[in-house]
C-alpha cells in the first residue's frame, strides 16, 4: 500500500506539470541552435585562381585595348600601379580600374556608371584580374585575358581584349559629355578615401581621340 502511495505521488498532478515545464524550457533553448544550423550560409566570396607569371620580354601593359562587349580599354602605367578607363561598345556605360601589376598580371578594383542614370543604381564596382598574352604565331597582335567579378567577388565574367598597335592611351577621352557635371564624389582617390563631394568637375573634356599614328611597337 505504500509503495502504490509512492508511486502515484511520484506521477501526481504536480510532477506532470514540473516535467511539462521541463519540457518546454528544454524546446526553447534548443530552438535558437535548430534555426542557426538550418539558416542560410553566407555566400563565399569568389578568389581568382590565379599567379603571375614573367613578363614578356616585348610587352607593356601601357596602351589601349580592344573588346567587342567593353570597347576600347585605355591603360596607364606608373611603376607597378596601372589605372585606366573604359567605355563599352554599345556607349551606354563608363568605367575605370584601379590596380598594381606583378609580372603579366594585373589585378585591379573597378567601377562602372551608366551613362544617363543617377544614384545607388548607376552605379556598380566590384574586383578582377588580366593576364598579359603575348601569341605564339609571328607579329600576332598582344592580348589580355580576365575576369570581373561584382563587389567583394574576383572572378566570374570573362573579358578578353586585343591590344591596338597605333593608338596611344587616353584614359580621359572615353568619358561622355553627359557626366562631365554629374560624376559624383569627383575623382578615384576621393572616392576611396571617403571625401567625395559631389561637385561638378572642373576637368573639361577632352576631344574623342583614336590615337594618332606611332611606331609601330608595343611601348
């Protein structure tokens, strides 16, 4: 009799409950790490994979370079730091690069505008990367071979682009009349070092040039 008092004391009313409470506080705390494990990951950023290689003995990164899709790219070159400036084919949108070269490749952060289009959507940047080619067939015209990526992103989207013999590069002259007072935050450095203002540009442009003739060489 007292161990049937016992037991049923032991599964009373009051136990139920306690362990009812137990139950639902041990849900509770375990809910937070069941929706943290099935969660969506954070997308990885995209690495080149990529390294650079020597030289070739003939070639220059200075110089412009053609796409069918990104136009005329015209690049400068200052020690290892290389900048320069695009506009598609198609004339809708304007860019420049940013970087620094180790041997045939250059790696740089671009930015692109639309021409017409103002704030947040006129605008997208991201990272990517060249490869100086140089072909082996005789007097075969210099290349470079890349990917862009958006954002944080190195890679994704090939550009490729032949380089042109007789023009000389003009970073300035891919720039339309239209942004000439609306570039916003004025030029690359104010822009990455936060101290853009917006003001219209006092630079004027230059006239469109093709490049007038010059040796026939790659510097």
């Amino acid at each position: 009799m007292v161990h049937f008092l016992e037991k049923r004391d032991r599964f009373g009313p009051m136990n139920r409950l306690r362990l009812v409470r137990q139950a639902v506080l041990s849900v509770a705390l375990l809910a937070p790490l069941g929706v943290a494990a099935c969660g969506p990951e954070e997308p990885q950023v995209v690495k080149a994979k990529v390294a650079a290689g020597d030289m070739p003995a003939e070639g220059s990164w200075r110089g412009v370079y053609y796409s069918q899709t990104y136009g005329y790219l015209h690049l400068l070159k200052d020690g290892n730091n290389v900048h320069g400036k695009w506009r598609t084919a198609a004339g809708d949108k304007w860019g420049e690069m940013h970087g620094t070269v180790e041997g045939d490749l250059f790696r740089f952060e671009w930015e692109e505008n639309k021409i017409g289009m103002f704030g947040p959507n006129a605008k997208s940047h991201g990272k990517g990367y060249f490869k100086y080619v140089v072909p082996s067939e005789d007097n075969a015209d210099h290349e470079i071979h890349g990917e862009w990526g958006l954002g944080e992103n190195e890679a994704g989207y090939t550009w490729e682009a032949i380089k042109q013999r007789r023009m000389e590069p003009d970073p300035d002259s891919v720039m339309p009349d239209e942004t000439q007072t609306a570039v916003e935050g004025g030029d690359w450095d104010d822009r990455k070092s936060g101290n853009a203002s917006g003001a219209p540009a006092d630079k004027k442009k230059d006239d469109e040039s093709s490049g007038d003739p010059t040796e026939d060489d790659w510097e």
